[in-house]
C-alpha cells in the first residue's frame, strides 16, 4: 500500500516500472510464503521446526522489500528536492539522509521483531 501511495504523481513510465518491480516481489513474497506454510505443515500445528522453514522465507524477503521501499522512498524525495531551488534542495537532501537512517534503524527493530517470531532465541 505505501508502494503505491508512492507512485501518485508519478510518469506512466515510472509506475510500470516500479510498481511493476513492487508488485512482483510482493506476489512473489505472498504466494511462496504460502507454498513453505502449506509444505512446512505450518498450518496443522505449528512446531517449532514449520516455523523455522518459515522464517528462513520471510527474514530475507522481509529485507527486500524493506530495502525496495527505501529505494522508493529516497527515488521520489530526490525528485522533489531537484525541483527546488538550491538551499532547498540540499535541506530536503539532509532531510532524506536523516529519515533513510532512522528508517534503516526501525527496519533493525522491525528485523528482530520478525526473526523473534519464527525463530526461537531461547535454548
């Protein structure tokens, strides 16, 4: 959702493109997500192993995707910012440094909230 929120304002061009790319990784994601569950036995009973074959699925995909809305995110404010004048242009440049770090930071959190679920830490 946030993928096509993205692409308003965009050239025809660029929404074949990158929504193209966005929407075959998510499909991708969803239908191979659900081929591991159903052969892992994920949905019988959930044991610790379903879970784990699982988790080796979705960790990667989940940074894929993550880096693939960084990538989008950052492509339209550098667009925006090229527009402006030039004090504007290089505060909206910092400005997309500053979040794309805090992005990659909650994208650390978020990794260890997703690996937490389908791996078990404890021994």
């Amino acid at each position: 959702m946030i993928g096509s929120c993205l692409l308003i304002g965009t050239t025809r061009q660029e929404r074949k493109w990158l929504g193209g790319i966005g929407g075959i990784l998510v499909f991708i994601f969803i239908v191979g997500g659900q081929i591991i569950k159903i052969q892992s036995g994920f949905f019988e009973g959930r044991t610790t192993e379903s879970a784990q074959q699982v988790g080796e699925w979705v960790v990667p995909w989940y940074i894929v995707l993550g880096f693939y809305l960084l990538v989008m995110i950052n492509y339209r404010w550098i667009q925006v910012a090229l527009k402006n004048v030039s004090w504007k242009r290089w505060l909206l440049i910092s400005l997309d440094i500053l979040f794309s770090l805090v992005y990659l930071w909650g994208g650390w959190i978020g990794l260890f909230v997703v690996a937490f679920t389908y791996f078990p830490f404890a021994p």
